[in-house]
C-alpha cells in the first residue's frame, strides 16, 4: 500500500474550519460584529469560522499572536482602529506592523462613538456632564478596553477636548465594561455604538451623544455632538478582517468575495444597522479599502495620541 500526500490546492480552500480571532472579550462589538459576519461567510465557504477571544493589552496580544500566526488562510483576526492605528503611536515597541505583517481581507463596519455613563450618572445632557466632570475630575472613573484600545482612543480624545484626567478602568473589552457601567461601578465610557444600542434601549445606561455628523437610526433621540455643543469630538471606528501577510492572493479572495458578498446579505445588513453600524459600500468592500483605512487612520491617529502621551 502506497500512501501518497498532496499539498492542498489553492481551488480546495478551505477544507477545514477557519479559526477568527478576536482581539477583546466575548459579548463586546469587536465580537458582536465579527460573529455576524462570519456566520454568513462560514455558509459561503462550506467550513466553520471559529471565534476565538484572545484578550490582553488593548486587543495587541491578539493582534500579535495573528500576525505570527501561519500564513494558510486558516487563521484570521477581526482588527479594527485600536490594534491596526491607535496602537502605533501608544506602544513604544508594538511587535508588529498593521501595514505590512497582515494581508487586508475587507472592511466590516464603521462604528460611531458614543458618550455614554452610568444610569444615575448626574448630568442629563451633554452640556450637564461637560460642567459635572469638569467639577470632578479627580473622583471620576472612565472604563475602556485597555492601552490602544478605541474606546482608550477615543476616550483619550475626549479627556482631552474637555482638559480633564479622570481615573482609567482598564477591562478586556468593553463587553465587560459595559456590564461595569450597567451596574454602576464605572462612570463614563466611550464606546462603540454597536455595544450601546441594547443597554441605551433597555435604559439601563445613559447616551450623551453620538461623535459623527449626523444621528444615527438605531438611537434617532441622541443628538450629535455638534447639536449638543462639543462639535470637537468626531469619531467613528471601524472593524476589519486581516489575514498574515503572505497568505496566498487565491486565499485572499475566496475570503473577500466571501466577506463581500456577507455586507450584501439582508439579515446580516438588518442585523450591522439594527445596532447602529455603517456598512461599507460595494466599492470599499476589498483588500486595498481596508490598506487604505489602516494607512489613513495611524496617519490621523499618531498626532493626536502622540500629543497627548
Ligand atoms: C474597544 O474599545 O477597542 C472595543 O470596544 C473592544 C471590544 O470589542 O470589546
């Protein structure tokens, strides 16, 4: 008996289920908007996408591990504007390059930013909790998703704007974080609209304001923060999917047709817009959009971070 082996061809991937790691804790909208998609994409492929969380150190440890991962198209990594931009110019020795250590796959969502406290939190507008910190800073606890994360960025930013230094609450995503404002532990926070929309609905938080030019139809009550007097602080993140770079060109694009074709599937988009995100177009939904975003996003980043650090 002979037993001969063959390399896999690229035209058999996969032929085993993809592992798709996520950066931060289960629950939090890196995850939330990941299982969407790749749920939808899984069926495209015929092969399970697993979600595996792996957190630490602001989504870096993740993005770390994926960016030395093999380079088969068997590993991924949902990144989004914390490990592939804010993270350069916060870490002194980052172990990997967002640009040239991954192999883009596609843009997933954009994800405005909220301002967001604690249900007793005693402001009940924007113009209320701008003078309550102000007056307070030295009692306030602010939660994020640790060193790099979008909501340490963005909360960043926001401390800035308003020249304050409230205390930081690091947790290992902002799904725990935000269980931490829902009970009241934390203050404030600012976070993807896709892990606010449940508890700003249930009311078991309060929404300030969302950080983007124009109000968003999942919370159509909270006002911009233009109309509510902080036009300064303008934020919208995003999520995308990375691959190791030298992964194989065929690999590469059996994985965006299938991501593509996820963003134009009607209850993965009802499910993205339910909670607020924006999905990209047809035209943005390929592997230079997503090297354009990073490259964009670390240049918009690095002043503003390097400033403040
Ligand atoms: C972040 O703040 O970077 C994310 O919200 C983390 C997460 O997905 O939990």
């Amino acid at each position: 008996l002979v037993l001969l082996a063959y390399p896999a061809a690229a035209d058999e991937y996969p032929s085993r289920p993809i592992t798709v790691i996520v950066p931060f804790a289960a629950g939090g909208p890196t995850d939330v908007v990941a299982r969407i998609v790749t749920a939808s994409m899984a069926q495209t492929l015929g092969q399970k996408m697993l979600i595996e969380n792996i957190v630490g150190a602001g989504g870096t440890t993740a993005a770390t591990r994926a960016a030395r991962a093999a380079n088969d198209g068997y590993t991924l990594i949902v990144g989004h504007m914390g490990t592939h931009a804010a993270a350069v110019p916060l870490y002194s020795r980052l172990p990997y390059d967002p640009q040239t250590d991954f192999a883009p796959i596609s843009p997933l969502a954009g994800t405005p930013i909220m301002i967001l406290a604690r249900k007793d939190f005693p402001a009940k507008d924007l113009q209320e909790f701008i003078a309550y910190v102000k007056a307070n800073t030295e009692k306030l606890n602010a939660a994020h998703a640790g060193v790099g994360s979008v909501s340490h960025a963005s909360g960043e930013l926001l401390n800035s704007v308003l020249g304050i230094r409230p205390t930081g609450v690091p947790f290992n995503g902002t799904g725990p974080a935000m269980d931490a404002l829902v009970s009241g532990q934390v203050d404030y926070m600012c976070d993807q609209i896709v892990n606010a929309v449940p508890p700003v609905r249930s009311g078991t938080i309060k929404a300030y304001a969302v950080a983007t030019p124009a109000r968003n139809a999942a919370l159509p009550q909270v006002p911009t923060t233009t109309e509510a007097g902080l036009p300064s602080f303008q934020v919208q993140a995003w999520n995308g999917i990375f691959a190791p770079k030298g992964t194989p060109p065929a690999v590469i694009a059996t994985l965006n047709a299938a991501a593509a074709k996820a963003l134009g599937d009607e209850a993965v988009r009802n499910r993205l817009l339910d909670l607020g995100s924006v999905i990209p177009p047809p035209a943005e939904r390929t592997p230079e959009a997503l090297a354009t975003l990073v490259k964009s996003e670390i240049a918009r980043w690095t002043p503003v971070l390097t400033q403040l650090h």
